[in-house]
C-alpha cells in the first residue's frame, strides 16, 4: 500500500513521440519489479520436469500471443501485426529454445534462471551493435522472454480494469499485443523506459492520437500505479505527483492545447488557398502505413512522402515483393488521398536492412545510400520497384527517387523502372498506363544542373533536410551545429528559388518535402516562391493551411523579395521572424 508521503515529486525528460499533454493516474503496466524465483535445482532428476515446464511456458506463450493476433485482427487497430509475428518467431527460434533448455540441463537450474540468462546473452550481443534502430530491437526479445516469465510463474496479465479512467500507462515499452490487452479506451497517455520515434510506442501513440514520451530510462522504477502523472508529449517531459501549482499550469495548458487542437482540426480539411486565390497542395509524410488515417484527419490531400526504408528496417528478413505490395496496396486504397508519393528506399548511410552487415564508412550521410545503393543493389530495387508498379494499378501512385546528383542516375532508374514495367506486363500482371516520375531535389548538384533534370522527370521535390546540410555543410543529426542549419539562409533561398524557377520554366510541378515544408516561420517565404506543394509530417497541417489561407501571394512574394536582399542568415531570420509574428500573431502564440 502507497502512502501519501512515500509520493515523490519528479520530472523525467525524455523523448517527445506523440504530442499532446495529459494528466491522469499512472497505471505501472508489466512493472520491471517482478520478482521471479531464480534457484538450483534440488536434484538432477527434476531437470526433464523443469525442461517440460519450460516448454510448457513457451506453448502458452505462443497460444497467447495468436490469440491477441486473431482479435487484434478482428478491432479497427491498425497497429502491424508483424511485431506479433516476429514475437512469435523469436518463441520459435530454434537457438533460443535449445539453449535455455542446455542451461537447464548443464547448470541444474530452474528454467526461470535460464531464460534470464538467455535475455542476458542477447542483450550483450544488441549492445554490440551499432545501429540504434537494430540495437533497440532487444525490446522484441525483453518482450517476449517476459511473457515467457510470467507464464513460468503462471502469473496472469496485470488488468487496467480496476485503474479508472484517464489512465497513463507506464511500462518499459508497449507492443500491439499489449494495446490489444489494455482497455485502450481508459488510456490517455503512454511513458515508456524505452524507444525513440520508431519505437512501438510511438508509433501506436501516434497512429491512436495519445500523448507519449518515450526513453525515459527507468520510470517504471519510479512510478507506482496511482501516483498522478503529468506526460507532455509534445515537450518529452514527464512530471511524477506534481506540486499543486504545477498541476494547475499544466491543467491550464492542457486545455489550451486542447482547445488549439480542436479549432486547427475543425478547419484542417479546408483547401490551403490564398485570399488571393492561389492554391497550394498539402500533403503528409508518413513513414508507417498506420499514419495514413492520422494524416488525412489532419488536412492531408494526398501523401507527398513515404519513407518506405522503414519497411525494410522494420523487418527481420528482407520483405518480398508481396510484404512490399501489400504495403503499398494498403497506401493506395487511402480513398481520401488524391495520389500517393511512394519513395523508394532511402537505405544505405547510417539505415541497414536488419539482415545486412552495414558498410563502414566514413561519412555515411555522402556513402552509399539511397538511388547510389539501389543501383548497385538492382534486385533490392526491383523488387520494390515491381510491387510499386503493381501498386499503381490499383490507386494513384507517384514514384520518387532520392539523392539524385545527376542526370545518370535518374536515367538508369527510369530504365529499370521501364524494365521491370515490361516484365510485369509480360508475365500478364497489371499496372498502371503511366506512373508520375519524380526527383527529390536535396543534393546541391541536382539544384545547379536541374534544368537538365527537369527534362527527365515529371516533378521535383525538395528534400530540405539533405539540401541544408550538403548545402551549408553541416551534419543535421549533429546536436552541436543545429546553431548553424539554417533553411532561412539566403544561400538556402537562392537554391529553393532556383529549383522552383527552373521547374516552372520546364512545365513540371515542385514539391516540398522536407521539414521546412511543416516550418510555420518559414511558410510565407515558401509561398513567395510559387511551390505548387508542400508536404509535413501530420502535425504541422493544420497550422500551415491556416497561415495560406489568412496571407495572399502578393504579400508572400513581397516579403520573399525583401529577405533575399539581405546577405546575412541572422538579418533574413530576424526581418521573417518579426513579419510572421506581427501578421500572424495568434499562429505564434507563445504556448505557456
Ligand atoms: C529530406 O532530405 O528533406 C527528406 C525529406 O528526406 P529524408 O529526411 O528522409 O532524408
Ligand atoms: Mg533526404
């Protein structure tokens, strides 16, 4: 039993992954402190016993984790059901199986000793990795040995029932299969030990709209079941049985929030038209297909981006065309979306397949990634290239290649697209009759020859991300020199406003895709410059489609005129920023 005074006041910064702020009771979902019995057998002739108990454990563990598949696959969750796959795959694997059952038999332990050892082993190996996405899959196998664990001690799931309602859901991390077993309608709020903006965590918070902050070491450690917990998923702060005051700041920002939420969403599906009656497109970047629904909610028109490496990153073993196809078919059937932008992959640099050694480079970001790996990798790229061109058969697909620095590059990706067009319709298998080819535009080369690009594609988009970094040489995942990436820099306009211009001039549209896209400072500038569209993540929609629709082109042109007159990034920033807070003051409200 808690007491009053054994509540502790803290704040736990993390990782913001779902925005949104909430305040209920904390509910310590799988809490870290299970104590299982770990101990030495009295006697060798109860090993056979504790190996038949093993597997008994890992029987019931699957029966339990096809079960939550079969109704997971019955509810309108659409969280994937590959992660529960990959549970029970890793129940399967032959390796874990004989291994816990040998330190059984050769150490004379009890079984729940020896899959602790096992998840031990395996986290010395993840640890090992490199990668941060690869080495944060441990939580695939914490996940799985757990429920191994539990079903050891014949312990059954803890319930949400007795909580209440408005309940946040501390827990190491939250699989689909956990959701499955919560009573999603009391959760509020999810804050996790584990995970980042790829972690299961964040991606079911955000395609279920719940605030969440993810990385926060070890709250499950902290927090007991009933403390009042405050998760502000939009700053990755955490606060524990806060004081009165604060509750009552957070009260008030909440409803704020709230409130702000609700009005951007009211008028999210409007056209983003200026009052002179200049249209842009709006689309949004999703990287998992469970986004989509998100997406359309908040404004989006069609998808301007999807990072399709995440399906390869994402999965054990290298996904087939069908893995890719069925993907795709479920972008395409989106009956709200007007097309589909589909990138292919964008691996290489620092982003593996999980079944391949990365390459060591020096300088991954300038290696061998995206279009430069898929043309080495051809049977890679066809095999995405193929499920894509089927795709396109069903709804309106546009294809989009990555890092392209030159003319060569996108002339070998158009003859393979064709080439694996031709086999399709060989083999019988129906496409589309034309499919939208587009160049992202984020290497400074493809801006300088883009009048020679713009010959070979039906769109660009910009990828401000890599345009600003290659640009004014500075590493965007750098924390140290976020000082200097600047997309106001004027170098930085010359090269939008070339692209934008020298794609006019070809008769084909320009997109945005980069973060500046989503930027509310940055919109009007955007717009001076004519781009016919421009695509964020979900979240910025509603905000940029508001600030179009109050400003005209005229003014938008008239300001971009004045900020490329200046020569310093500072006095750019300073001269935008004062315009947009002065025209625009109840879009730059401060939040507290
Ligand atoms: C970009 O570089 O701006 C972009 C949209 O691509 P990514 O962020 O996936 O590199
Ligand atoms: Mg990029």
């Amino acid at each position: 039993m808690i007491t009053d005074q054994d509540r502790k006041t803290f704040v736990l910064k993390g990782i913001g992954v779902s925005p949104g702020i909430v305040i209920g009771k904390a509910y310590l979902f799988d809490p870290s402190d299970i104590q299982f019995s770990f101990y030495k057998l009295e006697n060798p002739a109860l090993i056979p016993k504790e190996v038949q108990r093993f597997k008994n454990a890992l029987k019931e563990s699957e029966r339990q984790l096809l079960e939550i598949r079969e109704n997971l696959k019955k509810t309108k969750i659409n969280e994937p059901l590959y992660v529960l796959d990959v549970h029970i795959l890793i129940l399967k694997d032959k390796k874990f199986v004989s291994r816990t059952t040998k330190y059984i038999q050769r150490l004379g332990i009890n079984a729940e000793w020896a899959v602790r050892m096992m998840l031990d082993r395996y986290k010395k190996i993840f640890d090992g990795v490199e990668d941060t996405y690869i080495r944060g899959r441990i939580s695939d196998i914490q996940y799985v040995t757990q429920r191994v664990l539990r079903n050891l001690a014949g312990r059954k799931r803890e319930t949400i029932w007795e909580i209440g309602d408005g309940v946040i859901v501390i827990a190491q991390d939250i699989s689909p299969a956990d959701t499955a077993q919560m009573k999603m309608e009391k959760v509020i709020g999810f804050a996790t030990d584990i995970g980042g903006w790829t972690s299961h965590t964040a991606i079911v918070a955000r395609s279920m709209e719940i605030p969440a902050v993810a990385g926060l070491d070890n709250i499950t450690s902290m927090v007991h079941t009933t403390d009042v917990v405050i998760v502000d998923g939009t700053a990755g702060v955490v606060i524990v049985n806060p004081y009165p005051e604060v509750l009552q700041r957070y009260e008030e920002k909440r409803l704020h929030y709230d409130a702000v939420k609700e009005e951007y969403l009211k008028d999210a599906k409007l056209p983003a038209v200026t009052l002179d009656k200049y249209p842009v497109q709006i689309g949004g970047n999703i990287e998992f297909i469970e986004e989509i629904k998100t997406a359309v909610a908040h404004g989006a028109e069609y998808i301007g981006l999807y990072r399709t490496e995440f399906i390869y990153i994402n999965s054990k073993h290298l996904p087939t065309e069908e893995d890719h196809f069925n993907n795709y078919s479920q972008v395409v059937e989106a009956k709200e979306l007007l097309w589909s932008t589909i990138r292919t992959f964008d691996l290489g640099g620092d982003k593996f397949p999980s079944n391949q050694k990365p390459i060591r480079e020096l300088n991954p970001q300038m290696g061998l990634r995206a279009i430069r790996f898929c043309l080495k990798e051809i049977g890679l790229f066809k095999t995405q290239l193929r499920a894509i061109w089927r795709a396109s058969a069903i709804g309106k697909v546009k294809i989009l290649f990555p890092m392209i620095s030159g003319v060569e590059e996108i002339r070998e990706a158009k003859r393979l697209l064709k080439e694996t067009r031709d086999e399709l319709v060989a083999e019988g298998i129906k496409v589309a009759a034309k499919m939208e080819i587009g160049a992202m535009i984020e290497v400074p080369s493809a801006v300088v020859i883009a009048d020679k690009l713009a010959e070979e594609v039906d769109f660009f988009s910009i990828g401000t991300n890599d345009l600003i970094q290659y640009a004014l040489a500075i590493d965007r995942a750098n924390e140290h020199m976020t000082y200097l990436y600047e997309p106001l820099h004027p170098a930085v306009l010359r090269l939008l406003k070339r692209v934008v211009d020298v794609a006019h001039e070809a008769n084909i549209r320009v997109a945005m895709c980069g973060e500046m896209a989503g930027d509310p400072m940055c919109c009007l500038i955007l717009l001076g410059m004519e781009l016919d569209e421009l695509s964020m993540s979900h979240l910025a929609i509603p905000r940029i489609k508001r600030i179009i629709r109050q400003s005209t082109l005229k003014e938008a042109k008239s300001l971009l005129k004045k900020a490329m007159s200046f020569g310093a990034a500072s006095d750019v920033r300073a001269y935008v920023q004062g315009y947009m807070i002065q025209h625009f003051p109840r879009e730059f409200q401060k939040e507290d």
